[in-house]
C-alpha cells in the first residue's frame, strides 16, 4: 500500500506542477489588473454619477453592464484562485 501511494504521487507530479504554475499566474495577474480595474471602476463610477445627474439613462444602462462585467471579471480570477488552492490540497492530502 505505501509503495503505491509514492508511485500515485509521482504520476500525480505533472498535475501538481501544472496548477503550482496556474496559481501563480492567476496570482499574477489578478496583482496586476488590481491596479487597472480599480482605476477603471472609478472612472467608470464617476461617470455613472455623471450620467445620473444628466439623466442620461441608456448610458447609465451601458456604464452599469461595463462596471458588472469588471466585478465579475474580479470575482472569476478569485473563484480561479480558491479552485486551484482547492485541488492542491486535495492532491496534498493523497
């Protein structure tokens, strides 16, 4: 039984390697485009305001749609992230 857990490990290296270098680019990434997105969503916020005051209501609409999908681009890239710790840890645990 002890040897085929070492040899399950060794199989399972290539998978471990894989999501280790998945991890840090998501890691990476999601570092990055903090910067980009946080300024994007207030020059988006700001300009919701704007359009709010103008009563500009189907640019409202559109500036709604672009600030929900730079929000759900960020809660993907942490979904990614807790996924890949996830599968990890259940690999570890073997």
């Amino acid at each position: 039984m002890f040897i085929l857990r070492i040899l399950l490990k060794a199989a399972l290296l290539p998978v471990v390697l894989i999501l280790l270098l998945l991890k840090v680019i998501v890691k990476v990434g999601m570092q990055i485009s903090s910067v980009v997105l946080g300024g994007l969503i207030l020059f988006v916020a700001g300009c919701l305001i704007y359009t709010i005051t103008k009563q500009a209501w189907s640019q409202t609409f559109l500036l709604v749609l672009i600030e929900a999908a730079v929000m759900g681009i960020t809660i993907g890239t942490g979904i990614i992230e807790s996924l890949v710790d996830a599968a990890l840890l259940g690999i570890a645990g073997i």
